[in-house]
C-alpha cells in the first residue's frame, strides 16, 4: 500500500477510536460502551475494525489518527493491542495513522512499552485519557513516559474536559471528571516543551483554561473532536478564526461522531475561509511532520 499523500486528501481527522480488535475483544466493558454510545446518541456501527476505519476513511478521500485507550488497570478490563492496531495500519499507510496507548498505571512497564511502540511497530504519537485511566497527568511519576515521547519528537494527545464515558451511571462507574481539566496540562506542556501537547476536545467546562494553555505554549494545540461544531463554545470559535488558527486540528471521535456530520456543520460555522484548510488539513500535515 502506498504512503499518505496529504495532497490528495481533503482532511486529516487527528481523533479516531479502534473499538474491536475483530477477534471478538472491545476496548470497554458492554456497560461502559453502552453509556457513551447513549450519551452521544451514536448509531450504525459502534466498534468497527482498523480495517472498516481505513475503507471508510479511504472513500471520504481523508486519512486517521488511529488509536485505543489502554485502560486495565483503572477498569480491570484488558485493552486492545496497541501493538496489533500499529501493525494493522500499516497495511492502509494512504489512510491511517497509527498512536500508540499504554497504560500509565504499569510504570516502568509503560515506559518500556512505550519504547517498543516507538522503535518495533512506527507509531506517530500517544494517546491519553486521564479520566479513564484514572491518573493526575501532572504527576512526576509518570514523567519518565513522558521523556520517551519527547526523546522520539512525537506528539500526546490528552482527553480533557467531560467524557461520555460512565455518563449517567451511578458515580459515574467511578470515573473522576477532575483528571481532565486541561490545567493539569500546564505543568506538562511546560516541563517537555520538546512534546507536542493535544488537547482533545472542547474542554467543557473548561474551555478558557484550554484556550489560555495553547495561547501560552507553543507546543500546545487543540483537537476539535467529541463535538458537532454547531455546538462549540463561541470563544473555541472565536480563537480558532484567529489567533488560533494554526494551532487546531479536525477531529471527530469517530464512531461516536461521524466525519460526514462533523464536516457538515464545520461547512456552517463561522470561520473565516482561508483558516478552514488550516484546520482541516495543513496543520496536522506540519505537527505530524506528513511533508507537502
């Protein structure tokens, strides 16, 4: 399969969740799945396979940033193979993205593990969930985890804000929401500047702490998943037609919120044209280092 060419592509979306391993095995519980799937109002398809992401994506003429959340230890339930994901993605190199997700929980075994992702199976960058991985990112013992992603030049991109996961369940399934303020970012992005910092989402409610964030660090950016664009907060949008518009990214959180939706209020929203691309597209090529 060929490389990523960014020129034939209309968009990167820099957010896409892999559910299923097509073995039989989820990233969450049927619990979990079942509240974010009902908070998002999610149809079609719930945990499709690397490989019905890449056709999906490949017929939208846009590639994917591809990734699971390794969550064992916070929800005892095992993640998927970051490993395989990485693997199978590079069979749809003109689509696919791979991030790699280790569980922070594991220590030094996340930091092994993260090497290994790194130099064994080409991943692009990390994701993390703090709230459902059930760690504060700004502690310094995960640091060390940190370091390698830096060491490698890659990006981290971090859930903030609220999550639909565990929503409407007694306590929440235990899922603490305060893991995800993007302040606790802050101290992250500023101790590696060398380490791309994404904040994933409109950080509701804490929109203007994630704002500041990016304004203030040069290697903070903002994704614009887990969203429909109508919906975002009016200074997100205010920031992103301007003095932001090099530092967000196009994302959907594919399966819960499809590309054709996202894009179709995207058309409506109040952005000026020549920022569009930027979103869509030219800033991802450049943090993802994806060449012309």
């Amino acid at each position: 399969m060929a490389g990523l060419d960014p020129s034939a592509l209309l968009g990167i979306d820099v957010h896409v969740h892999v559910e299923s391993d097509g073995h039989g095995q989820l990233s969450l519980d049927e619990e979990l799945l079942a509240a974010s799937a009902k908070y998002f109002k999610t149809a079609g398809d719930r945990a499709p396979t690397v490989e019905q992401i890449a056709d999906y994506y490949r017929g939208l003429r846009l590639a994917a940033v591809v990734f699971t959340v390794d969550a064992g230890t916070a929800t005892g339930h095992p993640g998927l193979s970051s490993e395989e994901i990485a693997d199978r993605a590079a069979a749809h190199a003109d689509v696919l993205i791979p991030f790699g997700s280790v569980d922070p929980q594991t220590g030094q075994e996340a930091v092994r593990r993260a090497r290994r992702l790194i130099s064994d199976h080409g991943v692009r960058g990390f994701k993390f969930h703090p709230s459902l991985q059930g760690f504060s990112p700004e502690d310094r013992s995960y640091y060390p985890l940190y370091a390698v992603i830096e060491e490698a030049g890659l990006p981290a991109i971090f859930h903030t804000g609220q999550t639909g996961i565990g929503a409407g369940l007694p306590g929440g399934r235990g899922i603490k929401l305060r893991l995800s303020n993007p302040m606790l970012l802050d101290d992250v992005a500023a101790d590696f500047p060398g380490m791309t910092v994404i904040l994933a989402h409109p950080s509701v409610p804490w929109q203007d702490e994630a704002i500041s964030i990016a304004t203030h660090k040069a290697n903070v950016c903002i994704d614009l998943s887990g969203w429909s664009p109508k919906y975002f907060p009016p200074q997100l949008v205010r920031a992103a037609s301007s003095y932001l518009q090099d530092k967000m990214l196009f994302g959907t959180d594919y399966p819960l919120l499809t590309p054709e939706r996202w894009l179709r209020d995207f058309e409506v929203l109040d952005i000026k044209p020549e920022v569009r691309p930027k979103i869509l597209k030219h800033n991802a090529v450049r943090l993802l280092g994806l060449g012309t």
